[in-house]
C-alpha cells in the first residue's frame, strides 16, 4: 500500500514539476525584461510573449491526440526542448534571437499540459482525479510566487540570462525523471477532432477559458510592470506581485475538495465572477497594503478557478483527457497572442487603469459563459 502511495506521490510530483517549468518559462520574460541588456521596448516586449503563445497554440491540438497514445513519451520530448530553447533565450544577443527562443520555447512547453493531464487521468479516477490535479495545480501559483521572489534578485545579482539558463538545467533532469516513471496507458476511445469539438461543453469550456486567459495574461505579464509605476522598488513590487498567487498555494490544496463539494461548473461561474470583481479594483487608487490585501484574495481565488478548469477538460470526456484539453488548452493559450498585444495598445493610450477595467468585464463575461455548461458526470 505504502509503495502504491509514494509511487502516485512521485507522478504528481514530477507532472506538477513539470508543468511548473512549462509557466515558469513563460512567465520568465514579463519581469527578466526590466533587467535585459537588450532593453526591449512596449512592442518588442509583447511580441516575445505573442511569440511563446504562438509557439504554444500552434502544439495544443496534436499534442493532445498524441498524448492519448504516448504520455510518457511526449512529457520527456518537451522538457527536453524546453531545456534547449531556454538556454538559446538566455543567450541571445539580440531582440532578433529571442524572438526566435521565445518562439521555440512556446512550441516545446506547448505539450507539457495535455500530456501530464493524460499521465494523471491514467493514474486517478473517479473522485481522487480532482484531489491529485488539485494538488498537481500547485505548480501555477508556485510558479508566480517563485517568480516574483527569485527573479528580481537573481535578474541583479546573477544577470538576467541567468533564470534561463536555470531553467535550462531544471528542465533537463525532470525530462530524466520520466525514465521509470510506472505509466500504464488506459484504454483510449479514438475520436476525431470534428467530434471533439462537437461536444457543447467542450465548446463552452473552451470559448469561455479564452476570455478568462485573456485578462488573465493581460493581469499576469503587466502587473509587475503596473507595480513599478506605483513608486514600488523593484523588490517591493517582485513581492507584490508574488501576492497574486501566494494564497493560491492553500487554496490549490483545497481546491480539489471545493469542487468536488459545489461542482466544476458551479466553481468555475462563482470563482470567476468574484476574480472580474476584484480586478476592477486595481483601477481605483490604493495604498501599498490595499495591493496586497487584494492581490492576496486574487491569489486565493484565481487558483480555485485553475484545478477547476482542468478538472472539466479531464472528466468531460475521459476517455480522450489529453485531445479534450489540448482542443480546450488551444483556445486559452491563444488568448496569449491577442493579450500583450491588447494590453500594450490599451496601456500606451488609454493607461493602466482602463486595462484592469477591461480585464475585470471581460472575466466576468466569461463566468456568465460558464452557467450554460450542460451537466457534467463527475
């Protein structure tokens, strides 16, 4: 018994690592890019992220098919490009170059969801499914925790290439850490991508996942950016933003009991709804302990929201985890290519005030999506 429990505590952790690596990656540039030598503008900032996102979507579809088949397999070829593409980011030289690596990291982190969703929804069922992607979610809110903590001050003391090339060597052992991962491929019920995408909750969860991830990145890549303009030094602001996903880490834990209680669909307009409220208060002055009381209950409520979104693609068809949400993980990580864009033109004219206004309408337009979710067997 003790070795069947360490052996589903080790899959979680090395999926949950993995898809750490695969965020951590790309939310990398959105505070190293204050401290690159290259001195990127506005735009050149929000083509390096448009250009990850592009990388990312463009492998959602196929690596979902192919993670139905090959879990293990396309888990070790992922972090294994990864690796090699954040070495390339942090040595480029040049705007052009990073382009480039930001490109390349997208295309290999792009596989890393759907096939750790397949890998978990090999190992659990039933109700033990949400409880283990719960704690697999970990890996989203320690990823912005760590990442405004570490990189401030790694980006001044070590340099800012030095994150990527820490990246690169994380990336490479996990990759090895997959060898004798015990993965035994359930039986997989082949669909084509038509009829995937003919089911009305895939379409729902998919259409409505792509308005919150497009607030989501916008809140994501410029609030560290938006905590500088406040008068915040630089570590002062890295621990602020840290507050966006610090409560997450709790919340994550329970997240699995929270739905299993109230229900995916339930979670997803409730939590949601209350994350659209909370962003418009970013659009009203605040004192430095507002930001964080505020940051922190985003924190805890955005990473409901997150095991909540997995746990839908994984359960609506289970039988095809891994094409269910790469189709649905296409759509949202899409929304990462319009939202630097979106953001950059709303900040250089309009400010970040109006851009918070935006983000908080446009989350809770995607909880009321969510109500119209058919009833969904969990």
């Amino acid at each position: 018994m003790k070795s069947k429990e360490s052996e589903s505590v080790l899959i979680i952790f090395i999926t949950s690592l993995s898809f750490f690596l695969s965020y951590f990656s790309r939310i990398a540039w959105s505070i190293v890019s204050v401290y690159s030598s290259l001195k990127p503008t506005e735009l050149q900032d929000s083509i390096i992220f448009s250009l990850f996102f592009i990388g990312y979507v463009i492998v959602q579809i196929p690596s979902g098919f192919i993670a139905n088949s090959y879990p293990k397999v396309t888990s070790m070829t992922s972090l294994l490009g990864l690796s090699f593409a954040s070495f390339l980011s942090g040595y480029a030289n040049s705007i052009a170059f990073e382009y480039f690596s930001s490109l390349l990291m997208g295309l290999f982190a792009g596989w890393i969801y759907p096939t750790t969703i397949r890998i978990l929804s090999c190992k659990f069922s039933g109700k033990e499914l949400p409880i283990a992607i719960g704690y697999y979610s970990l890996a989203w809110p320690l990823s912005i925790v760590l990442a405004g903590v570490t990189l401030p001050y790694l980006s001044i003391n070590f340099g800012w290439r030095f994150p990527y090339y820490l990246i690169s060597i994380i990336s490479l052992f996990t990759a090895l850490s997959y060898l004798p991962m015990p993965i035994k491929n359930s039986k997989i019920e082949r669909k084509s991508l038509f009829l995937v995408a003919k089911n009305r909750n895939v379409l729902i969860v998919s259409f409505s996942g792509f308005l919150f991830f497009l607030s989501y990145w916008i809140i994501t890549l410029y609030a560290y950016k938006y905590f500088l303009t406040l008068g915040m030094n630089s570590y002062i602001a890295g621990l602020t933003y840290s507050m966006l996903a610090l409560a997450g880490i709790p919340s994550t834990v329970i997240a699995g009991y929270i739905i299993r209680k109230i229900g995916i669909k339930n979670s997803l307009a409730f939590f949601e709804g209350i994350y659209g409220l909370l962003t418009f208060n970013f659009s009203y002055y605040l004192s430095m302990i507002q930001i964080f009381i505020i940051a922190s209950i985003m924190g805890f409520v955005r990473f409901i929201i997150t095991p909540a979104n997995s746990s839908a693609v994984s359960v609506i068809d289970i039988k095809n985890a891994g094409s269910v949400s790469g189709f649905a993980n296409f759509f949202w990580q899409s929304s990462g290519i319009l939202a630097p864009l979106i953001a950059s033109i709303i900040i250089t004219s309009l400010g970040f005030k109006l851009l918070w206004l935006f983000s908080g309408f446009i989350i809770i337009l995607s909880s009321i999506i969510y109500l119209f979710l058919l009833k969904i067997k969990e």
